[in-house]
C-alpha cells in the first residue's frame, strides 16, 4: 500500500535574520485527518521546530488566532481540514510577521502575555516549546 501524503509549501522570513521570504517545502505523510494547523504541528514536531506559527487555539474555528493564507485565501487553521493528496500554499494573513506564519492580527483577540514575553525577551524566542506547550511557535 502506499502512503499518501500531503505537500506543503510554507513561506519563511524571520525578520531579524531574512532581508527577503523564501519558500520551503515539506512531505507530510497522511497518516490521519489533517487540518492546517495539524499539519504545522506534523512539520514543527518531525521537520523543523524553527517554525513559526500561532498555536494557542480554541480548535473549533471560534477564536480565529491561528487564521494563515491558504492558497490565497485567509482561513483558520484548526477549521480548514486537508484532504490526502493535497498541494498547499501557506503564507502570513498579514504584513505584520512576527515570524514565518505568525503575525501580529489587527481587530483579532487580545495578545496573550506569552507573546508579549517572546516580542520582548529573545531568550524565550530561541527556546524550543515542547509539544504539549500552547502559544506562538517561533
């Protein structure tokens, strides 16, 4: 049998590294249903845990936090569900990168004092969060 999987092209800047994006992309076996926001769990856990990305979610498309450019489109990540076989475009919702895809959202829920910590004390931005942890992957 052999296993599908699911392609994703994510764009990357970091902007106190990077003076422009680039894209990387990764194979993402389905294995399981995948949402957007399972698969940036798959690709931080498995591929590269410099990843960033908003993970402090309701998981029910309610708080809209996790919201990312699906190919062109603004969708949450925990409500748009990815079929095996797939090919994507992942890109910031907004100008104002944070980090690859996590950024500061205009009119969106207040920001949690975990971000505020991470904009104001680079130690804790360079500090890989283990899985079980919740907040902003950067």
């Amino acid at each position: 049998m052999i296993e599908e999987s699911v392609t994703v092209h994510v764009e990357r800047f970091n902007p106190e590294l990077d003076t422009a994006s680039h894209w990387q992309t990764f194979e993402v076996p389905y294995t399981q249903r995948h949402s957007v926001l399972t698969l940036l769990h798959y690709i931080y856990e498995q591929f590269d845990p410099t990843l960033g990305y908003r993970n402090y979610t309701c998981g029910r498309g309610i708080c809209d936090s996790c919201r990312v450019n699906l190919d062109g489109k603004v969708r949450k990540g925990c409500a748009t569900p990815i079929a095996a076989g797939s090919e994507i475009r992942l890109r910031p919702c907004s100008k104002a990168v944070i980090k690859d895809l996590a950024t500061v959202l205009p009119g969106g829920p207040a920001e949690p004092a975990v971000l505020q910590q991470w904009m104001a004390d680079a130690s804790i931005r360079n500090r890989v969060p283990t899985s079980s942890e919740s907040g902003d992957r950067a």
